[in-house]
C-alpha cells in the first residue's frame, strides 16, 4: 500500500486544483478561514491570480501532492479529474501522495466510484463533494455540498467543509454525491429555463418584468432561481458565474443515466436542445442566465410564422 501524508485534521494547508470561476471561489473562502493554498491549473492566467490573492503556485498536480495531506478538485468534467489523478504527473505519482481528495467535479457517477475503488487499493480515500449553487454562492458559503465516500474520511475533512458552507450533506459511499448533483442539476436547470421562458412570455403580454420579477418571488411559482438568476436576465448580465457549456456537460451526463435506468426525461431532453442551439450561437462560456436568449430567439421566429386559423370544432390559442 501507498504510503500516504497524515490525517487532514487541523491542517490549515491544502492543495487545490482546478482554478476557474468555481475553484478561485473556493480558494477565496478558504483564504477568508485562515487556510493556506498550494494550486495548480493549466492556465497561467488563473495560477497568477491565485497568487496575487495570496495562494502559492505548484508547477503540477505532483508537486501539490507531495506537499499537502488533502487535495480539492474543482475540474470540468470525469476524464480531467482521472488525468489529474493518475496521469503521468498526477496526484498518485508522488513519492507520499495526498490521504484525501476532495472532488467538487460534476463528474460520471460510476466513473467516480471506479476512481474511489482503485485510491482506495492505495491507501487514498475519495470523496465526491459535488456543489449546488454558483461561483457566487461558493464565495459567499451559499452554496450546498453534497458528499459521497467513506463515512470516517468525510468526518476527518470535517474541518474544510465547515469553512466551505453551512449546508453540507454526506449522502453515503462513493458517487452519491455526484448522483445528488445531476438529479438536483435537472430541477435546477429546469427552473432556470421555465424562469427564462415565463420572462419573455411576460415580456410578450406587455407586462413590466422587473415588477412582474418581484411578484414571482413571493407567488407559489417561487423558485431560488429567481433570486440567482432574475435580475440577470431582466439586465441580460451574462458574466459567468455557471457556463453554459458546462451545463450542457451535466444534462448529457442526466439523459445517460435516465436511460441506463428505464427513465424518460421529456423536459430535460428539451433542455439540451436549447442549450446546443444556444452553444452553436457561440453563447456557451457565457453564465446560464443566457439561455434566455435562445427562449427570446424561438419567440421570435414563431413570430415571423403566418398565423393559421386551428381545424374546425378545436379551439383557438
């Protein structure tokens, strides 16, 4: 077995690999917590600023592994966070590698748990601790961690999570937390669209949409994607917080588990058009507040359609 660093309890220094909007916003809470950061990511750029706010640079993933006990992941998708982990200058490379790994990656659910059993051979525990919530809400401890992976493990890594959030789930062994986040992505994404929709259908009756705004948030239409998202699309500031692309990623990786377990999933395979069509129109690195744009895009062409009267004895719109 892998010799390994000691125990994460009480360490005030990590690793953290993955600098984007989601990782820098981890690395600025735990900065706020007295943590110490070593990072990395491919992009100079994010590894200069890491460093202007205070965080030391590793030249690899390696690197960081031989000099922290726990490493956090904020990674695009699966086959980066197995690149990082065992490719040639990954995290298992190193002379002592890490105990703990901590992935906040939407990553494949059974590509998790095939990871975690073999670190698990190594000496190394890995746990899934996937996000709910934006880079914003990572920055101001809004967002939700659902956790998966070995119970002593979580409970050792105590200490970061609690600086991360308030609201953190542990929701049982390996891959738990990434199934917890494609299923809270489709309720999520979903309401961000029906929310984009019911704001250009608005807009289409004429009402005022910043005071149409406000009364949804206190109607049972109520969603949280209001508050997030609203005032976004009302002043169409599509900075990234969350990317398009990204959620492409995660609605993929929803119809494949819908169809590997018999479900059919309507709404969400009318999201991945929208969200494809959206990407085509170069729209894909901007925040998912744009996907408002695409529902604007599809009223607009239903507009320049002639109008039919319906058959006989069926009503009218």
């Amino acid at each position: 077995m892998t010799t390994t660093h000691d125990q994460p309890d009480g360490s005030k220094t990590l690793g953290l690999i993955g600098l984007g909007l989601v990782g820098t916003a981890i690395a600025e809470v735990l900065f706020s917590r007295h943590f110490e950061i070593v990072g990395f990511d491919i992009d100079a750029a994010r590894c200069a600023n890491l460093r202007a706010i205070g965080g030391r640079v590793a030249a690899s993933p390696q690197e960081i592994a031989q000099a922290v006990p726990c490493v956090v992941l904020s990674l695009p998708e699966t086959n980066v966070v197995r690149e990082v982990v065992e490719g040639p200058n990954g995290l298992v490379k190193a002379e002592k590698p890490p105990r703990y790994i901590v992935d906040t990656t939407t990553g494949d659910p059974e590509e998790t748990i095939r990871l975690a059993q073999r670190l698990e051979q190594r000496g190394i525990c890995l746990l899934d601790a996937t996000i709910s919530g934006s880079s914003d809400q990572v920055r101001h401890r809004e967002a939700v961690f659902m956790v998966g992976g070995d119970k002593t493990a979580f409970e050792r890594c105590t200490d970061i999570f609690a600086a991360l959030s308030e609201k953190i789930f542990y929701l049982g062994p390996s891959g738990s937390g990434s199934k917890a986040k494609l299923a809270g992505n489709l309720v999520l994404g979903l309401n961000r669209l029906v929310l984009a929709e019911g704001l250009v259908f608005a807009e289409r009756l004429g009402l005022d949409l910043k005071s149409f705004l406000e009364l949804l948030k206190v109607s049972p239409a109520y969603s949280a994607a209001m508050d997030v998202k609203g005032e976004k699309m009302l002043r169409q500031d599509f900075t990234s917080q969350s990317r398009i692309r990204q959620h492409h990623k995660d609605v993929s990786l929803i119809l494949k588990y819908a169809r590997q377990a018999g479900q059919e999933l309507p709404l969400s395979r009318i999201h991945r058009d929208i969200l494809e069509k959206a990407m085509a129109a170069g729209e894909g690195d901007l925040d998912n507040a744009a996907v408002i744009r695409e529902i604007a895009r599809r009223r607009e062409k239903c507009a320049d359609k002639p109008q039919q009267d319906p058959p006989t004895g069926q009503p009218g719109p």
